[in-house]
C-alpha cells in the first residue's frame, strides 16, 4: 500500500513537474497543470470569506490531491484507475454528507443518472462510428464528479474539458504529430482540471 501510494505521489511529481515547466514528454497537458495551479490559487484566495474555511481547505486539498494523481496515471497509460475513481467518490458523498445531509440521496440519484446518460452517449457513439469516443473510465469518472458538484456543474465541467483538449491538439500539431478523426488522446486529464475548476468557481459546495 505505501508502495503503490509512492509511486503514485512521484509520477505525479514529475507529471506536473514536466506539464508546468512545458517538458516533453507532457507538455501537450501544460494547459491542464496550471489548471490545477489556477484552481488552488483561487480556491486559497477565496478562502478567508468562506465561513467554513477549514472544511473547504481540507475537501480542496482531498480533491486536488486525487484529481492530479488521475491525471498523471492517464496521460502515462491511459486508464483511470479504479481505486482512483473510487476515492473521488467517497470523497463527492463525505463532502455531501457533511454539507448537506438531506441532499445526499438526491446527489447519489443524479449521479446513477449521469452514469446511465454518459454510458448510453458512449455506446450510441461507438454504434454510430464504429469505434470509441469516450472510455469507460471517463465515464466512470464524470458519475463520481457529478457527486462533487451535481448534474448542474456538468455543463462547465464538460465546456471546460473540450476546451483544455482543444489546447493540447493544438499544441500536439504545432509539434507535428499527425492528426486525424480518430485521434486518441488521454481525456482524464481534461476531465480533471474541468471538474476542479467547476468545483472551485462553483460554490465550494460546504459554503451553500
């Protein structure tokens, strides 16, 4: 167990380590980095008029923590880890919990929700084109956001991914790799900052 956690914690290391100072071989995820950067910089500018300052500090740092091991895992192998995705999730229900009590069973609801939509969206996609869109990892990562920042964050949380991966295409062609239609690029990453940017920009859930 602290072996796999050291492992995790240095190749997240080196992840944003390379993504930040613009290092192949991540510096197609430079957008995604400074991302995360942004995020806490605002999360901690925010913080001192939040009356539930401590709890908001320790779910951001839960959430960041997590969200940049995701990315770091993806963009190295492509997969989102389970173990990962699981984390998220406790995490999404125990910040719902302790904020609002009475809402959780609606938040798990609109999570089943997100998972039946975002399963039939990738299935209907890989009938209509004959191969996958989205993997099963994205969409067993957008179920667990949903229980951060409820169906009404997906629409930033999406927006703000289409956007990073937009940035890192543009950066892959601009180093010459050939792109086409059927281009696969790793989508955790860009899920990752959309989901931490909603969730900081958001409300900081404890605060509502």
């Amino acid at each position: 167990m602290m072996l796999a956690l050291r492992k995790t914690s240095g190749r997240t290391g080196r992840f944003l380590g390379r993504a930040l100072a613009w290092r192949a071989p991540d510096r197609q995820h430079f957008a995604v980095a400074w991302g995360l950067v942004a995020g806490a910089v605002w999360l901690s500018t925010g913080l001192p008029e939040d009356p539930v300052w401590p709890e908001a500090a320790i779910a951001g740092l839960y959430l960041v923590t997590v969200l940049a091991a995701i990315c770091a895992i993806d963009a190295r192998y492509g997969i989102i880890p389970d173990s990962l995705v699981a984390a998220l999730a406790a995490g999404g229900l125990l910040q719902t919990y302790l904020g609002r009590q009475g809402e959780l069973l609606e938040r798990a609801l609109e999570a089943i929700a997100v998972l039946a939509a975002a399963a039939l969206f990738r299935a209907s996609y890989r009938w209509m084109r004959g191969f996958d869109g989205l993997g099963f990892g994205d969409v067993k990562f957008v179920t667990a956001a949903a229980l951060w920042i409820g169906i009404q964050g997906l629409p930033m949380l999406l927006l703000t991914a289409v956007l990073s991966a937009v940035v890192s295409l543009l950066i892959l062609r601009a180093e010459g790799h050939d792109l086409h239609g059927q281009q696969a690029i790793s989508f955790g990453p860009h899920l990752a900052v959309g989901l931490w940017l909603t969730w900081v920009a958001g409300p900081l859930q404890f605060g509502l």
